[in-house]
C-alpha cells in the first residue's frame, strides 16, 4: 500500500465524444483482502479482459470486427488526449477500459498500472506489455533486440502506431498461437508471421501494414487508420485465400527462423566454410558445363523450346532454363526458382525428401519427410505464328509450405525469336488466376 500510494496522484484521463475529463485516484481502502482505490470511477472493459475472451477464428467474425472498431475508436480518443498531453498514451492491456458503447474511452496511468503490474505472473504481463515491446539495435551490434517499454514520459507518433500494430498482432494470432506448436513459448521469442496465415480473411491493407510495422518500418497513424477502415468495409469473399507472398509464408519465415538460430550455435563458422567449398565447387562444374548448356536448344522448334522450359521448371533444371532464355532475359523466373530451388535442396539436407505434386497423390503427406515442388495439368497453345511465335500456357504450381501444400494456378505468356540458329524465350509475362490448397 505504500508502494501504491506514490502513484495515486497520476492522472487518469476519460475521453467521451470530443470532451476529455481528468480525474485522480485519492484514496486506498482495503477490503476482504482486497486493495480498492478510491476517488475515481473507472467503467468498461479493459483490453485485457477483451483479450482474454477473444475467440474469432476468421476476420469476418462479428467479433473480430467489434475488436476493430474498438481500435478506431482508441485511435480517435488518443489524439484527443494527445491535444491536452502532448504525446499519445502508451498502452498496456490494462491502462485502456472501453464502455460497452465505445463511447467512452478511459487510460489509466501508466506509471501507476505498471507498478500494480509488478505482482502478476510472468506469463500474464507477457501479454500485458506485449504491445509496449520497442526494437532497439544495440551499440556493439547490427542485431535487433526487443525491450520492455517501462518508464515513457512521452510516446511519439511512430511508437504509438508501432503499439497499435502489435496489438493487432497479439489479438488476431491468439487462436493460431494457443494450438500450434508453439503454444507454451514466449511470446517475445517467437517469430513474427504474415496475419493473414494467423488468420483467414485478412484484407491486404491491414496485413501490409502491421507486416511493416512489425519488422520496424515507420508507418504514419493516418496510413494505419485508414487500412483498418477501408479493411473493414471489405466485400472480399471469406472463402477465398487471399494470395501470399513467397517470401511471408508461414513455413518460409519458420525456415529463416531455425536457419537462423541454427547458424547462431557453435558449429557455424565451420558450416559457413563449408557452404563456400559448396558454392566454390557450383561454380567450378558450373564453368565446366557452360558450352554443353548452349547445345540444349539446337535444332527444337519454338514449342519444344516451350515445352523444354516447363520441364526446367518442373524438375527446378536450372541449366535448362538458362538455356531456354535469351541473355538476361527471365531474370525474374530465373532468380525465384533458383530461391526455391536453393531452400528446397537445404530442406533435403536435413533429411526431407524432394518429390513432385504426382508422387505425393499415391502417398500420404508428411511435412517432416517430405518437400513437394512441381507443375501439373499443364497445357500450352500458340497464339501467335511468324518469326516471333507467341504461346500461352496455364498450369497449376504446387509447394510444400510448413505442413500444407498450396497450390497456385498459372497463366503465362511466352514470346520467341530465333537468334544465331537457335530459338529462344525473348519475354515472358506471368500472372496468378487463383490459390489454394492442394
């Protein structure tokens, strides 16, 4: 109590409508083993209670809703309270409370709440202060560090927009969180996936926005503001995968993670000697076979040059494919299957097996043995004749990504020209008709 009594002074500010009030706790009473502060009243929910009865498993849920337009109006509140204050409130899931109305929007002290917050557990101010987690580099180190943010005189902009996006984060990956494999780790320690892979039905706005912000890029509170309201005007079909970028897939941003800490463990300088001798000896075989790769096109006409590069892409050939390109063109194509081709043979070197979307339909998929990469169901016709023959193909891609396998289909535009005896690809368009599991 007299550790409490130090704080009671602090402000305790209630936004309603355009109108903020200040008040201050005055007393402390004690009660059935209770401690009570007095002299203030403080109505509505916390977030952390809203948290904590948080079930929404898509983003079309009423409840996933309810927690986003709670959210604008705890934007709308704080710059209220900014205009009287000078910075913006740093939010713990228990200095917020929100009448049932939003109408009403109260911060309490944080000072006060933080000092209060010191006989919880530690999984439960894990959550608390989830949102208070800055990044700071260290000065010995390029490397990322997360810190607690426990004594703010003032929150800026930036920072107050960077609480807001893990806030997002923290709510809309519990359901994932609580039954994944993760479930009993830190919060702080795991890694920080794309929300629309937490959650089906995320629009794109918002999952941008909060990706940005969660890997440290400085987003205005306008630009947050507006993603979350034009998200939540959204028509898109709920049952519709929204496409996600290679590089932000669950079971991409799980390899980086355990390639990372892999190489953080004693043995990694000499694996990254080891990863020279191996990039020393691709380049030696790779000079070697470089006349034999110009033979691959001689004397086949424009749609077997076609033909020829799917199979490239199927069996990830990368020398076909180089073959098949004139010069530097398909740069694109050439440098993702080469991604892909790269993290693939990595997967295999911890003991999974590589096996195309055919060999997989005559077994059952294991994600601990096996990685699936391949093309199916592929049809090319000629659109075009002349001397630059243009063909058109669809096809459908699937990939092994964590313990799904998503399935991408394809439609590709492939011009020719015939250069120095042989046929080549000049240019190549493609775009993605639909997605979804395989």
């Amino acid at each position: 109590m007299k550790g409490i009594r130090s704080y009671i002074p602090s402000p305790v500010y209630t936004v309603t409508k355009d109108q903020l009030a200040t008040e201050q706790f005055t007393d402390i009473l004690t009660e059935g083993g209770c401690v009570y502060l007095s002299g203030c009243s403080v109505e509505g929910t916390s977030l952390y209670h809203m948290y904590c009865d948080f079930k929404a498993a898509t983003f079309k849920d009423d409840e996933t809703k309810t927690f986003f337009r709670t959210l604008l109006s705890i934007i709308d509140s704080s710059m209220q309270y900014r205009e009287v204050t000078g910075s913006y409130p740093m939010l713990l899931l228990n200095t917020v409370y929100i009448s049932d109305s939003l109408l009403s929007i109260t911060f309490l002290s944080h000072r006060l709440i933080d000092y209060l917050n010191t006989f919880y557990d530690d999984d439960m101010r894990q959550v608390l202060y989830y949102p208070a987690v800055i990044h700071q580099k260290t000065k010995d180190s390029e490397e990322k560090s997360e810190k607690i943010v426990h004594t703010v005189n003032r929150t800026w902009e930036h920072q107050f927009t960077s609480i807001l996006a893990r806030l997002i984060y923290l709510f809309l990956t519990k359901n994932k969180r609580e039954h994944a494999f993760e479930k009993g780790q830190s919060i702080y320690n795991s890694s920080i996936y794309y929300i629309s892979t937490e959650m089906s039905g995320v629009p794109h706005g918002i999952a941008d926005t909060v990706w940005h912000i969660m890997y440290g890029k400085k987003i205005q509170l306008a630009e947050l503001r507006n993603a979350i309201e034009t998200g939540l005007k959204s028509t898109t079909d709920p049952d519709r995968l929204d496409y996600v970028p290679f590089c932000r897939r669950r079971g991409i941003i799980s390899f980086k993670a355990g390639m990372a800490s892999f190489f953080n463990r004693r043995w990694k300088l000499l694996l990254i000697v080891l990863i020279l001798i191996g990039i020393g000896i691709y380049l030696i075989s790779d000079a070697m076979l470089t006349s034999r790769r110009e033979d691959y096109t001689a004397g086949l006409e424009p749609k077997q040059v076609v033909e020829l590069y799917y199979n490239a892409i199927d069996t990830l050939d990368l020398y076909y494919l180089d073959a098949v390109y004139y010069k530097r063109s398909g740069k694109k194509v050439k440098d993702e299957l080469s991604t892909v081709y790269v993290m693939l043979k990595m997967e295999s070197a911890f003991g999974k097996t590589l096996v195309q979307p055919e060999d997989i339909e005559g077994m059952e998929f294991d994600p601990q043995v096996h990685t699936v990469f391949g093309i199916r169901d592929l049809d090319v016709e000629k659109i075009q004749s002349g001397t630059e023959p243009i063909f058109r193909a669809r096809y459908k891609r699937v990939v092994s990504s964590g313990e799904k396998l998503h399935e991408t289909v394809m439609e590709e535009t492939i011009q020719l020209q015939f250069i120095d005896d042989h046929w080549y690809i000049t240019k190549s368009e493609r775009s993605v008709l639909s997605e979804g599991l395989y």
